[in-house]
C-alpha cells in the first residue's frame, strides 16, 4: 500500500489521547486490531516518521487547535 502515495507516512500521535485509546479497545475486541494506535507506529520503514506530540496536546479534541505549531515540525 506505501508504494501507492509520494513521500513518507507522518504519524502524529499523543498518549493523552483518550478517544483513541477507547477506540482501540473496541477495536482489538470486536474487530482485531484498528489501523490507528495513540502511539508511535514501530515499523522497520524509512517513510513512516513519528511525531511525538504528548507535550503539547493534552487530548483528542486538542489536535486541531495546535496544529499550527506542529505541522511545521
């Protein structure tokens, strides 16, 4: 599926991310495992780079407020 699209894979993720959290849970227990996590993707792939944001946002609902000052990370 990577070879589809241009460029990398930025994953932007916060562990205070509550709705993901419960999202995830559902999923692992109705669906498997979700395509999404609250973490960073751990992959032996040069085009996915993780974004660490759990300093900066609080939760799930906080993304679109900072997203100003990470996107130019």
């Amino acid at each position: 599926m990577r070879g589809v699209g241009y460029g990398c894979i930025h994953n932007y993720y916060s562990t205070h991310d509550d709705i993901l959290e419960l999202t995830n849970k559902c999923g692992d227990t109705y669906l498997g495992p979700p395509p999404f996590r609250r973490n960073a993707i751990e992959a032996a792939a040069p085009d996915i780079v993780n974004h660490d944001l759990t300093d900066l946002v609080g939760g799930h609902n906080e993304y679109r407020g900072t997203a100003a000052e990470f996107l130019v990370m």
